[in-house]
C-alpha cells in the first residue's frame, strides 16, 4: 500500500528550496508578458507570477485548500495542474496542426509505458523548470517534498516499458506525429517488500489517490466483444458470411496522457484503456439483496485492466493475459480507424500513407488478426485487399530470442475467447503454407516451423509468427540480436521474405536518464563544453573527450560521483534496514529483472569468492566494495525468487560479519522502480551486464550507466557488444563466451560437474550455497538454485563463465585503485555513448520502418 498523501495535519511551511540532489541545470524559461485572467499566459512560458497565481488558483479552485491547511500532495496536484494547463495548451495546437494538414502518424501499440514520475520531466520540457522552483520557493513550499509526492505510474515493468517511454519522449522532441496507445493498469506489476529475505509481492495501488497528469475522454469510449461463436449468414443468392454472434461486450475507456517534447512546442499522446462493464450494477439482483451478485459484471469488467502481467501458471490468469492483449489492442483499432475517417479526405485508399502501426514486442500481435477482421466483417473489403493494407501499415519489433517470451495460447483457449480470430488465423495460415510449399516444396520441416500453428504436442498459436507474416518490417533491438533472430530464431522467415528484416539498436532519452537524474553531472557537463546543446543532440558528449585527461576535471568528476554516491548511501540506510555504506567503496551495481540469464547468481558466486577469500586471511587488500542490488522476480518464477533470498540471506551474513572489517557490503534495495533507477545509476561506478551470450536483447540499463560515468563489467551479448565498440575495449571489462563459443559447448555436450569439478574455488562455493551455512536449522533452503547450477545443467552457463568473471574483476579493483585511470576511463564512457540516444533510434524507425515525416510546431 502507498503512502497516503500527508494530512491537513501536515502543511509545508518551509522556505527550504534548495534539493538534495543538488542544482539543477534547467533551459531559462522565457518569461511571458500576456497573461489572461487566470493567471495562466496565453503564449509562451508563464512568468514565475502568473504560475504562482496558477498554482494557488488551482490548490484553491480545484482541491478547495488553502495554502495554510496545504499539505505536499496538495501542492503537488496543484503544481502539476499547473504545468498541465501549459501542457494541453501546446497539445490541442499540436493536434490542430495534425488535423489541418492531415499528417502520417505513427500508432505504437504496447503493452507497458514505464514512465516512472512525470511531475519533473513535464518541468523541464515545457521549460518550466526554473519558474516552478522559484514560484514554489516565493510560496514558502519545499520544491523536494513536492517531488517525493507524486508514486511511479505502475504502466509497465521492465526495459520494454522504459523503452517506450525514452521513445515517447524523443518522438516528440523530434515533432514526429505518434500516438502511444496501451492499457490504463488499476495496478502496477506488484509493490515489492522482503520478509524474512522472501520477495512478498503486494499491490502497487499508484492510482489509488488519483493523477492529475490523465484526462478520461469517455466520448471515445469503445464496445470490444468477447466470445460468443461463428456462424454462417447466407444472402438471397445463397452467399455465406462468417459472422461473430452472442458476445459479451467490454467496454474500453480512454484516459489520454499528454507527452511533451523538450525544446519544441510538440505535445503527442498516450492513450491508455481502462476496461469496465457497459451494465456494472444489477439494481434489480441489489434490491432482492444479492449484493455481491450486483456488482459482479462490474468487477470482471474491470478485472481486465486491474493488473499489469497477471500470472499465467493457472488457466484462468493465461486466459487473462490473452484477453488483457486483444481488448487493447482492439480499443486501440478502433481508435485509429475513427480518426482516420473523420477526416473526408481519407479513405481506404490511402489509409497505409496516413498509418504506421508498430506493434512493440509479441504483446500485440493479435493487431493483426484484428485489423482483418475489422476490414472484413465491419468495412465489407475483400480478402487481398484487407491483407494488402494490413501487411502495409502494420511493423514488429522483437525484444526476446527466449522461446517463453515469445507466446503461444492454446487452440482451445483461443476457440473460447476469440473464436471468428481463430477462423481468420486459419485462412492465413493456409496462405501461408501456400506461400511455403511453392518455397519449399520438399522440405516439410521448414513449413512446419513456419507454420502460426505449434503442433507438437497441444496445438496452439504461435503469435510471433503471426507478428512476423503480417508486418512489412521486423526489427531487432540491436545489431547481435538481428542476427541472431535471422540465424536462428527466424531463419526461414529471413529466406521466406528477404530484407523483412532489419535492425534498429535501442536508446535511451539523455533528458531523463542524466539532465533530470543526475544534475551535478549534467550541469558540469554543460559547463565543461561552454554549451547544453548535448541535450537535443546527444553526439555533442563527444566533445567532453578532449577534457578527459585533464587534473581538474577528473578531480571534478570524481567529486560529483562522490556526492550521488553519498545520497545513494543514504537512501540504502534508509531502505535496508540501517545499513552503513562508505560512499568511498566501489559501488558495483546490477539493476534490472530478476531472471536466470541475466545471471544475478553468477554475481553472487563471485561475492561468496571475495568473501571466502577475506574469511581465510582478514588482512587481504580489497579495495572496499558495495554490491548493490534491485530487481523483481515475476510472481510464478520460484527460481528467480530463490536467488533473491540468496542474495538477501548471503547479503545478511556479510553485512554483520565484523571479521572482514566492512571491505564488503551488500545491499539489496526493495521495489525497483523508475525513481529508485534514477537515484542508484548516478552512484554506480561499475555497471553489471552479465548475462549468457545470446540471451539478452539489448539492455537499456547498460546505456543509462555509461551514460552517467559507470564501467560496464559483461560479455559480448545485446548491445554491449556497441557499447565496447563505442567506448573503446580498453574502456571497459568484457569477460566471457561469445555467443558462438556458447553454442559449440552446447553442440559438444555441456556438463556443469566437469566444470565444477576442475575449479577448486568453485566447487567450494557451489557447496556452499547448497548447505544450510546460511540458513541454520533451515536444510536446503537454496536447493532450486543449487540443483539449476548442477543437476539442472546450468542451462545459462553460470560455472563456465565464472573463472573468467572473477579474473575480470580482478581487472576492475587494480583499475579503481588508480582514481585518476578510473576518472578518464569513467569519462570517455560519457562522452562517447552519445550513439544511445533514443533520438538516434527513433530517427532510424521514422526513416527506414515508418516512413514518417516531422512535423515542427511553430
């Protein structure tokens, strides 16, 4: 459960303005002399008065406080509503623009907008900034606990939902028309506690006090059917129409979120859809006292978009998953269809050069059985012509060479929710297969693989095939992970439809991941290069190369880690139970999900190694080291789970082990989220991207921490491999198997024992792990992590690779003794990662996939 906003008891009444996290670097904002009745300018950027008057008029008008009885939540809602009064002034201009000149647009559909806060992010792209924190201090109020008011928006998980963020924010940055369209969670993945070093999973309530940042337009309002069967309709000429019958009916609600461009008058949207029941209260099954029968149309209404990734080990959650993915997406058709026939300019005809629907990851692959079905049933077009605008307009990313994450539902399953998409599935398999067998006329196990339908075993529907079939482009997310979907996760696909495939390496937005996260650093940056052009063009870093050996600037530098370091100790205090960490250690730092190959274990073997080392001789020289973790395992994923409680149990011992004379910290943060990213990335001196060669797709976190100044210890997988070809090799500590060096000790036969046996060191710490040393009186506690090592054939190549992670490391303590090696090293990362902007990326989409031109607001 949140924290509730702070009572009436509670009022800021401070003049402290200064924050924490030091000075922030903001554009000056332009100070407007026409300012209306409300206070709030008609043009441009509000003077620090006129957003004084917006504030208080809306703390006033819209929460009914007065400032005296104000507490930060109030002054929060009614800061962000003044920012949104500038924000949707921009927005309906920019949306004027699209409709007058009719514009292409891109349709991104995705399952999770990971956003995290907006309150400041919106600040600085409206160039609000500096006119808030000085209308804020003139109101007596602490622009800090103003900030900490707002909780993470709970629309997304991971890297997919952070991705889409960064792309939202370069989209509008670079004035491309986009809409974002996904779901509108009642709650997010899960609020994360540790009891007794378990992960406990509980509701991240984010909506529970309302947001001021989402409009709800409920004129848009769209009727999804669900269910219900197919039956033949015949005409007087005894022609048949399949037509879908005795459906239920969701109803989808809009609630729009404005996405505003830095440094441009672009304001695009997301449009996220709550789900809910058209009929929600039986009045008449109430007044007979069926209370609970009432409300029930209305509670599994809602069910639908009232968590994000409901766990799928049951029937009832993968059934769930698949609706949560078709009423989305359908709402979101639907959408894109009214807009464009509102316009009498438009027609089927030219609705591919007025569409570009990406379809982010396998989540919405059921677009494009949907998009058919809706050209079929509802518009009356023709088969080829429906598929030829379907395969036009409609683009797939693939983020996952994993077989798991890629999605297959069930014929059955399929047949029950979705029964005339099951039929069009069908038919364009059959196609398809038509298409494969001219192909392949021989070669039935390349038709089989192709096939949307996986018939070994229970039949069922391969959904990134379908993804793959319908789409005119699929991408990767970085260059290894291209290739490796065309050699070996799609390489019939590659040779069915030649230059379908392409790649577009990920990338981060600069304005949130170092202007707003880290202002120390992004305000000695500025100063260094005598400019903040880096901001829009990322590229720009580059010149800070040329400052990297100098005395000053990497004393500088140093001095700014040091500071985000300190505040990280702090909040580490704070959030794992006291703990006392020296913000002189080396921070070393692996933040992301909590799953196998990204290898959280393979870091822990090595932390049991420093520790056992220090155990047998207390006076060996380490350089003190802070190993820092925050990570969720997904509710149903016992393995994951088990190693956190490692991690935590081993994290428990080492922490209150006075013998090692505190060289070794642990910490395990709880709750990762965006705004606890934005704190740990600053601090972290070496960055952890360890996973198995061929098992990551890109990683964004390897981005964010070079950005801020932290070496990357990993192996050459996803997009490590650019980032060591950017920074120089020499700039970092790549370790490991290649991916081809994986695949051959596949080939050959790969024993865990034999590694586990040669390795004193190693066999000790796998014994280790699997006794009750950490546990005592518990026996076995870690026997899912010890088996996955050993009798479950470490399926990610943890033990192969230890040996070479832990003589790397090694490289890292004898690079960070040497603070000035360290400093330059640390530099030249920041200045040459500038090809990560997701600027950079969405440049690429719009050219090479979308086919999108800008459109700059004057």
């Amino acid at each position: 459960m949140p924290k509730p906003p702070a009572t009436a008891k509670q009022p800021i009444a401070s003049t402290k303005t200064k924050s924490s996290r030091g000075a922030k670097p903001a554009p000056a904002a332009a100070h407007s002399a026409e300012v209306g009745a409300s206070g709030v300018p008609t043009s441009g950027v509000p003077t620090v008065e006129g957003f004084k008057q917006a504030i208080l008029r809306h703390l006033v008008s819209t929460l009914a406080r007065v400032p005296q009885a104000a507490t930060p939540h109030d002054w929060w809602v009614a800061t962000s509503l003044a920012v949104r009064d500038s924000l949707h002034e921009r927005l309906i201009a920019t949306q004027d623009r699209y409709i007058k000149d009719n514009v292409r647009r891109l349709y991104y559909l995705s399952m999770e907008y990971l956003v995290g806060r907006l309150f400041e992010s919106n600040l600085y792209a409206t160039g609000l900034a500096d006119v808030a924190r000085t209308a804020l201090a003139e109101l007596g109020v602490d622009y800090t606990q103003t900030l900490d008011a707002e909780l993470d928006m709970g629309l997304g998980n991971g890297g997919l939902g952070r991705l889409a963020a960064c792309f939202f924010d370069s989209l509008a940055t670079l004035d491309y028309p986009a809409i974002g369209y996904g779901m509108y969670y009642e709650f997010g993945l899960f609020r994360q506690e540790f009891v007794d070093a378990h992960q406990v999973e509980h509701p991240d309530r984010w909506r529970v006090f309302g947001s001021p940042w989402e409009v709800l337009h409920s004129d848009y309002a769209q009727e999804i059917p669900l269910y219900g069967r197919v039956e033949n309709h015949f005409d007087d000429r005894g022609h048949s129409t399949p037509r879908w019958v005795d459906t239920k009916t969701i109803l989808g609600l809009p609630h729009d979120i404005a996405v505003a461009g830095y440094g441009t008058r672009t304001v695009n949207l997301l449009r996220l859809w709550s789900s809910h029941a058209p009929d929600d209260f039986d009045l008449a099954a109430f007044n007979e006292g069926s209370y609970a029968e009432a409300s029930r149309k209305k509670q599994a209404g809602e069910s639908i978009s009232k968590v994000l990734y409901p766990n799928d080990k049951t029937e009832n959650g993968k059934a769930l998953r698949l609706v949560q993915q078709y009423f989305f997406v359908a709402c979101s058709l639907r959408d894109i269809l009214r807009r464009h026939f509102r316009d009498p300019r438009n027609s089927w005809a030219n609705f591919a050069d007025k569409a570009a629907i990406q379809l982010n990851d396998t989540h919405p692959a059921i677009a494009v059985v949907e998009l058919m079905r809706l050209m079929l049933d509802e518009h009356g077009l023709g088969w080829d012509e429906a598929w030829a605008l379907t395969t036009l307009t409609l683009s797939y990313t693939n983020h996952t060479l994993l077989p798991e994450a890629l999605e297959t539902w069930g014929v059955p399953l399929f047949e029950r929710l979705l029964p005339r998409h099951l039929q069009l599935i069908y038919e364009i398999n059959r196609r398809l297969m038509q298409h494969c067998v001219a192909h392949w006329p021989q070669d039935l196990e390349k038709q089989r693989t192709c096939s949307i339908f996986e018939e070994n075993g229970a039949k069922s529907v391969r959904m990134a095939n379908l993804a793959v079939v319908g789409s005119h482009t699929v991408n990767g997310v970085a260059a290894l992970h291209t290739e490796l979907l065309k050699r070996e996760l799609f390489p019939e696909f590659a040779e069915l439809y030649p230059g379908k495939f392409q790649n577009k390496t990920n990338g981060i937005t600069p304005r949130r991941w170092l202007l707003q996260c880290n202002p120390r650093l992004a305000a000695f940056i500025t100063r260094t290069l005598g400019h903040g052009d880096w901001v829009r063009d990322l590229d720009r870093l580059r010149e800070l190369e040329a400052h990297a050996a100098q005395p000053d600037v990497q004393r500088e530098f140093l001095a700014i880690k040091r500071a985000n370091k300190a505040e990280l100790a702090d909040i580490i205090a704070r959030d794992c139970s006291g703990l006392c960490v020296s913000p002189d250690a080396l921070f070393d730092v692996q933040i992301k999900r909590l799953h196998e190959y990204k290898r959280q274990h393979l870091n822990l073997l090595h932390i049991l190694a420093l520790y056992r080392r220090l155990l047998q001789n207390p006076q060996l020289d380490l350089v003190p080291r802070v190993f820092i973790f925050a990570a969720k395992a997904a509710p149903g994923y016992d393995l994951a789970k088990n190693i956190i409680r490692a991690i935590n149990l081993v994290a428990a011992r080492i922490n209150a082990d006075e013998r090692i004379g505190g060289k070794l910290k642990v910490a395990f943060l709880p709750n990762y989220r965006v705004s606890l990213a934005e704190k740990i990335i600053p601090a972290a001196d070496l960055s952890e991207q360890i996973s198995t060669a061929g098992k990551e797709a890109s990683g964004t976190g390897n981005m964010k921490l070079a950005l801020n100044g932290a070496l990357t210890i990993g192996t050459l997988d996803g997009a490590n491999v650019e980032i060591e070809e950017a920074v120089g090799a020499e700039n970092c500590f790549i370790f490991g198997m290649t991916v081809d060096e994986v695949a051959a000790l596949r080939a050959r036969g790969y024993y865990p024992r034999s590694v586990y046996d040669a390795d004193e060191e190693l066999r000790a710490l796998v014994d280790w792990i699997g006794s009750d040393f950490f546990t005592p009186g518990e026996h076995a506690a870690f026997a899912p992590l010890h088996h996955s090592l050993l009798g479950g054939g470490d399926p990610f190549m943890v033990l192969p690779d230890f040996r070479a992670y832990s003589d790397a490391q090694q490289k890292v303590e004898a690079c960070y003794r040497d603070s000035t090696q360290w400093a330059h090293k640390a530099l030249l990362n920041v200045a040459r990662v500038g090809r990560f902007s997701s600027d950079r990326t969405i440049r690429e989409y719009a050219r090479d996939i979308w086919r999108l031109p800008a459109v700059p607001m004057a």
